[in-house]
C-alpha cells in the first residue's frame, strides 16, 4: 500500500527538517495535499503465513510522544490541533460531519481526505517488519537505506531535545555560554550530522564559533526563543503539558526515538475488543519520542494510547457594558497560515539587550513602568510567577498571546526586582469571566511584552474595534451619555484628557470616549466588508460556532458586519477569529471563506 499523499502530510519542525534534511525519506514536510487524490494501488490479500492483512476502518491523527513519570503521555500535535483525535471511514465520507469540523490553516476537507482514505482498507504488513521500514513502504521509499534513516531520525531527536532543554533553561535565565561549552562535546555529532544535510552547511561553523563569541552564541539561542517562548517545544506540542522541559534527555529521546523506528510495525494497529474497528496509529507522521530525565528508561510505545482530549473553549462571552472594562475585539486580522518548516538559513537575528537574568518576556525593549494602580496587558505571551525570580517551579500560569482586544489585562499593585535586576510588576488579574481572574504574582515589565491599557498621549483619529461598539458621553468621568458608536466607526480626536489613573479622548465634537485599546486604536482601520465561501459551510447563533441556524452553499457572497473571537476568555491557546453577519456568526478561516470587495 503506497500514497504519496501521506509523504505530504509527513510532519516535521524546522529543527528537525535542518537536522535530517528535506530529502530525507522520512523528513518531508506538511503541505497542502493536491485536491485530487492520487490513484493507490493496495497490496493483494495473502494467506502467506509471512504477511498479515488488516481491513483499516481509523486512523488516529499524529500524536506527540513524551516519556515522564514512568509512562508515555500524548497529545495532538499542535499542526493539527482542533480536529478529532481520530478518523474512521464513514466519517471522511460523510460530508455534513467533514464540513463541521475546523481546520488548521493550509487544511481542508480535501486534503485530509486525500490523505487519509488510501489508509482505510487492506493494510498488509510483513512478518518483523519494522515501523521505519513499513514508514518507507507506504511512502514508496522501498530502495532508501534503512539503518542509514533510523540513524538520521534518532540523531535528529536528539538534537531536537537537546536545543528545547537549553532553550528552555536559557529563557529562565539558567543556560549560559560556559553550560553551552560543558554541552558541546556531547551535541557535536548532532551538529556534524545537521551540517552534512543540504542546507545546514553553516551550522558547525556557526555553533563552534558559539563556543567563544557571545554575540554568537546569544544569536543562535535567541533564534529558538523569540518572543520569550520555547517555539520548538511549541511546535512539538510539547507546552502546557505538565512536562518540565529542562528535563528532556537529549540521549534518552535519541535512544527512544530509536528503539520506535526498529519496533515491529504490528503494534500501530489495534483492534476494538467489542466492534472489532482496526484503527492505525499515525506516528509514522511524527515518529519522535522525547523522553525526559527522571530515572526511568523510556519503552517502546505500545497501542492503544489515550491521546490528551482538545481544549474545549469557554462558553461564548458576554460583552461587558462598563467602557472601562472592554472584554472583546480587535483590529480584523485573518489567522496566519502555519510556516512549512523548512531547511532554515544562517540566523541573522539581532541580539536583543539582556538582563543578566534571561526570562521569558526579558529578552528586548527598555523598561518604562507604569504607575501603580493603572492596568497593563500583555502584548505577547507572558508568564504570571508567585516569586519575583522567574522560574518553572515559580510559574502559576502561561497567559498566551491574544489578539488586541483579548489581551489579558493586570492591574500594578507594586513593583519588585529579581535578583538580578530585572524589573517585575507586582499584579493582580482583571479578565472578567477568566479562570485567572483575581490571581496575584509578579510578570514582566519589559516593554516589549507588557503595556498600558489607555493610550497616554493625543492621537488623531480612532477606529472602534470593540464588537459592542463604544459609548461617548457629555463629561470626562464617562457621565451622561451622549452617543453610541458601532464597531468599525471613525472617530476624530480634539484632545487627550486624565482622569485619575485612566485617559480618555475628547472627540472634536466636544464628546468624551474611553482611551482603552482593548477597545479603540489609533488611525483609520480598514473593515472587511464582504466574504465569499469556498465550500459550503454554516451559520451560528453564537461566536463559538455553536447551534446552526443557517447553510451556504459553495460560491456564496455574504455581507460582513463586524468581527469578534471565540474562546476569548481562555488565556490558555489563542482566541480564534469569526465573522459576524446578518443573523450570526461564521467562520473566518481562510480555507473556507475569502475577503472580496
């Protein structure tokens, strides 16, 4: 059974496709699949006692695999977050079930279909054949050399673990250049090996250079730890999982990754003891098993695994009335499409000013503070810690980032310094309706990560980006209201006046409105006006795309109102872009409507 469809789904991260090289057998990258499906040719059933058919009915979507604590833990991986865990059969068929479904950024219904139905059906496996070798049948890679492969994908893992431990240790300001040189004899074959792939010629150099220039080696860490995340640990969803990434073993996840790869096939199918439905383990699209140090030797995975159930998002929010106290959106921007990972260049990344304790969200702009008692949101994603010095163990929660008018909001009831120096804000939760709300502790200060929520200085016009419009009012204390404004509308500034610890904007019409940028900002913004639909989809009554209450059929123009997100109150993921229309809410994502004029 061969797809060259699956081949086109096969998921890697940029890491890993530099350390293995884009021409590996078992490194291509995810792509969109083509609309048509290519033609599969099944092997013929054998009774051979050599060989063994099964008849595939489902197929478990690519997991992430993570040793700790004694078991294997898994979870979707984030590139195909939102879909179910699993597939059967009659549910690729059914249209009205496939359509119901949201889909990442550069998926559709056609490219999960083209490369999922030549699983379903006859699956022949030969006897002892291994996962890396039934991984190169399906993929027709049946000349590559075995052995060769495995060596690649386990040196791989092992580079992969080892760059999210140090990056991890280096964002909490606990991976200096003197444990990067204690590191190097031991990662030196990982990087030889990534140097030999088309692509990562660079990478001996540049990471030997490392060892003596801090420049160089603040650049090479600063490349995997932008905007103050761990992003390879990101894109291995391997984040808010309970796992302590400066505990990932470079070695152990080389050894397990492995010890998969030469484990005999047969364990990726498994069969339902009451309907008897064969499902088929996907990890041979993500066949890496990070294992963590905690005294345990990993095993090889066996099936079946209870994957980690998807984030289910809070129910739809309600606006709040106070101008002060805005929940909801911002500026209109479409999801951005997830980047193909691909071979990376040479990194020419700026290094950013250090505190001499590098934290996530310290890495960048110079501190001004904010006054105390005056609120300021996070513009990227921060950690809330219960210790002015940042740590793993000292983080009480990960606020991601969100679009403008979700950004979580703080209060600074004090300030405090770490022991190195780095300016923290002492804060207290305000995201009404969150389960964060009312939590204390320390977050950044650092103005590339935080910032108030009322502009500061006069701004000539302003744009209504809040879904319930903003209100204007006769006096500056936001008393006796004048006028009500939609979202989208144009507002022109006289002047900008305080109002004890807040700001508003006097309107040249002698009006005030609120200076929140959670629910104005500066300048004229553009609003889509009008979608057309690039496959049928639904309507709901609410931004959480829940209870239909309409169909459009393919092709179909429709006007746009206004914008708004859903989970929108779970600081956990991102809040997710929606369309409001006559009637409800639709999707926004770019795979099924598109902006016209």
């Amino acid at each position: 059974m061969a797809t060259k469809q699956l081949k086109k789904l096969l998921i890697t991260t940029a890491v890993l496709t530099m350390a293995v090289g884009s021409s590996g057998a078992l490194s291509p990258v995810i792509a969109q699949a083509e609309t048509t499906p290519t033609t599969v040719t099944k092997d013929q059933k054998t009774t051979a006692e050599d060989t063994t058919t099964y008849d595939i009915g489902e197929v478990t979507l690519p997991l992430s695999y993570a040793w700790s604590k004694g078991q294997w833990r898994t979870a979707l991986n984030p590139m195909v977050a939102g879909l179910p865990e699993t597939l059967t059969k009659e549910q690729l068929a059914d249209d009205a079930y496939m359509d119901g479904l949201t889909y990442p950024s550069g998926m559709s219904k056609e490219v999960i279909r083209n490369a999922f139905n030549p699983l379903m059906g006859d699956l022949t496996l030969k006897k002892g054949e291994t996962v890396a070798e039934f991984t190169a049948a399906i993929n027709g890679e049946n000349d590559m050399d075995i052995a060769t492969t495995v060596d690649q994908m386990a040196q791989a893992a092992g580079f992969v673990a080892w760059t999210i431990k140090s990056t991890q240790l280096y964002l909490e300001g606990r991976y200096t250049r003197a444990d990067y040189v204690a590191d190097y004899p031991q990662i030196k074959a990982y990087i030889d090996a990534a140097g030999e792939r088309e692509g990562g010629e660079w990478m001996p150099k540049a990471y030997e250079t490392a060892l003596t220039d801090d420049k160089t080696f603040n650049t090479l860490m600063y490349s995997t730890s932008q905007d103050g995340t761990n992003q390879v640990a990101t894109q291995y969803g391997l984040t808010n999982r309970d796992l302590d990434l400066t505990k990932v073993d470079a070695q152990g996840s080389e050894q397990s990754t492995r010890d998969l790869l030469e484990s005999p096939a047969d364990w990726l199918v498994s069969t339902d003891p009451k309907t008897g439905l064969k499902t088929l383990n996907l990890v041979i699209m993500m066949p890496v098993a990070f294992a963590f140090d905690d005294g345990e030797t990993a095993t090889t995975p066996t099936n079946p695994i209870e994957p980690a159930k998807p984030v289910t998002p809070d129910p739809e929010p309600t606006p709040d009335p106070d101008p002060d106290k805005p929940v909801t959106p911002e500026k209109p921007t479409l999801p951005t499409t997830p980047v193909t990972p691909i071979l990376p260049e040479q990194p020419e990344v700026t290094t950013p000013n250090q505190d001499d304790e590098v934290t996530a969200g310290e890495a960048g702009a110079a501190v001004t503070p904010a006054k105390k008692g005056t609120a300021v949101y996070a513009t990227k994603k921060i950690g809330l810690y219960s210790s002015r010095n940042f740590s793993t163990k000292t983080r009480r929660q990960w606020y991601a980032k969100q679009s403008r008018i979700n950004r979580p909001m703080f209060v600074v009831t004090d300030y405090a310094t770490s022991k190195t120096g780095a300016l923290r804000y002492r804060v207290k939760d305000v995201n009404h309706q969150s389960t964060t709300y009312g939590k204390k502790g320390y977050i950044t200060a650092n103005a590339t990560y935080t910032a108030p929520v009322y502009y500061q200085t006069k701004q000539k016009t302003l744009t209504v980006i809040n879904p319930a419009g903003v209100n204007a009012y006769q006096n500056k204390d936001l008393t006796k209201r004048t006028k009500h404004y939609r979202q989208g509308q144009v507002l022109k500034v006289k002047k900008i006046v305080r109002h004890h610890l807040t700001t508003r904007m006097q309107l040249t019409n002698g009006q005030y409105v609120t200076a929140n940028k959670k629910l104005v900002i500066s300048g004229q913004q553009a609003m889509v006006k009008r979608v057309q639909t690039k496959k049928a989809i639904n309507r709901y009554t609410t931004v959480n795309l829940k209870q239909i209450n309409h169909h459009y059929r393919k092709g179909q123009k429709i006007a746009v109102r206004g914008w708004d997100y859903a989970a929108s109150r779970d600081f956990s993921h991102k809040d997710v872009l929606r369309y409001q229309v006559s009637g409800g809410y639709i999707t926004a994502n770019q795979a099924q409507v598109k902006v016209i004029k």
